[in-house]
C-alpha cells in the first residue's frame, strides 16, 4: 500500500519522516516537518511553519496552522504551531498559528482532541489533555495538564484552566478555572474534580489536602488574593504550592464557587421549564 496517496499535494519543503501516511486530497505547504508513525488522513490541510511530533493521528479535513482569526494579523509574521507525541487530532479539528512574531500555538502530548475542537491562536494545551466535540478555545488559552473539556465548552481569550481542572459540556468562562476544580454553567466553580483525582492516583491524603485547599478558597467567605495571602501562613505540599501559585498569578480572576442547584436552577428558568 502507498504510504502517500496519488492526490495528495505536498510542497517541496515539506519534510516527512518515512513512514508517514497522507491520506487522498490532504495538501502539505510551506516548512512543515511531520515524525515518523503519522496518518494524516484524507483533506487534511497543514499549513507551515508547523512541527508535528511522532505518532499522531490527524482526521479528515482538520486544518492546523491556519492564519490566526486576529483582524491585525499580518501573514508575513513567522509564527508557528508545535504539536508534541502520540496526540489524536479528529475530524474537522482546526488549530491555528501564532499571532505574533516568532510566536506559536503548542499542543503537548497524548492528548485527544475531538470532532470540531478549535484551538486560537497562541493557546497553549499541556500534556494528556482531552477537548470534546466543538470545544473553542480563543486566543492565548492555556490549558494544563490532563484537564478535560467537555462538548461544546466555551473558553474565553486570555482565560486558563488549570491541571486536572474539568469542565462541563457547554459551560462557557472568561475567568480562570483553578486546578483539580470542576466548571458547570457560565464562570462557575461547582465542586472537586473528585473522579479524576482519583484516576491519577491522588491518595487519600492527597486528596484530603486539595480539599483544603479548595475550602480555604472558596468556604471562608475571602477573595482570592486574600485566600492567597493566608495560605502563605500554612505548610503545602508541592503540588498545592503550584496550586496557589496559579491563583496568585491570575489576571482575569478566578471564577467564583457555586451550587450546582443553582446551576440546575438556572438551566431551567432560562430554558421556560416550570
């Protein structure tokens, strides 16, 4: 079987490890540079510069490296997309350069980004990270590592969300999300991500001290600069020293904590349910 199909077009400068597999109508331009054991299936656009990792698997008509969605783009900039090792790219998936000179937009590795996902410009996903179908994440997002977004979940420019952080199907945030939080609704923490803690193998006594971590932040009625100053007072262990270091880094802030009945509530009065 040919590992390029006849239909395919690829630039010149392109360069393929040997085994890499493009599938019928893919088109490769400008300094793209993919590794070896990639399947890029059929319509697929990849537009440089762009840097491809071994091991992906990018679906049928995905388009990465596409200009920025920046009125003030200028499309001499070089700016690049980095994608790590072993990251499934679906179908119609679209991840677009950096805005910027000598910019980029990165995605890590392992990650699995589903049907419709759209990465802006200059996000920046980590590692074991999953996007739902139609996840949009503006420009300048990061995303930490082994967060999960479900379908449809909206992410404000500038906005983070934090390491083992989730979000909620069709949630939407303009304020940062802290790690191992779960987001419902619009700019609403609702709880622990207890279930993917647990997953990666977050003891009891980890778990225990995320949990007051996340009460002191959110149960004892203080902002957060000044849950952050407090927490100064106290022993961490390292993982919730970068927990507080994200809080105190934020410039959108953090989105604050409710129920989630009045999220259900909420759901319902703005669907005409009595």
């Amino acid at each position: 079987m040919e590992l390029i199909h006849r239909t395919a077009v690829i630039d010149e400068g392109v360069s393929l490890a040997s085994d890499v597999r493009v599938g019928p109508y893919a088109v490769i331009s400008g300094p793209v540079r993919i590794g070896r054991g990639c399947f890029v299936s059929s319509h697929t656009v990849i537009m440089g510069p762009v840097v491809i990792g071994v091991r992906n698997t990018i679906g049928s008509g995905a388009v990465i490296g596409g200009y920025p969605q920046d009125l003030s783009f200028n499309p001499d900039v070089d700016s690049t997309v980095e994608i790590g090792d072993d990251n499934v790219i679906r179908e119609h998936c679209t991840i677009h350069r950096g805005t910027k000179p000598a910019s980029k937009t990165v995605v890590g590795s392992n990650c699995y980004l589903m049907a419709g996902a759209h990465l802006g410009h200059n996000t920046q996903v980590g590692n074991n990270v999953i996007l739902a179908n139609n996840v949009l994440l503006a420009g300048y997002v990061e995303v930490g590592d082994r967060a999960f977004l479900g379908g449809g979940a909206v992410v404000h420019q500038h906005t983070r969300i934090g390491q083992l952080a989730m979000m909620q199907g069709m949630a939407g945030v303009g304020q940062d999300i802290p790690p191992f939080t779960t987001a419902a609704g619009i700019n609403s923490v609702v709880g622990l991500n207890i279930v993917g803690l647990r997953r990666n193998g977050f003891d009891l006594a980890a778990r225990s001290e995320v949990k007051r971590g996340f009460e002191l932040l959110y149960r004892r009625g203080l902002k957060p600069s000044e849950a952050a100053r407090q927490a100064e007072c106290e022993s961490w262990s390292p993982t919730l020293l970068a927990f507080w270091k994200f809080v105190r880094a934020s410039k959108r802030g953090i989105c604050p904590f409710r129920s989630w009945r009045a999220i259900k509530d909420e759901s319902v009065e703005g669907s005409g349910e009595t």
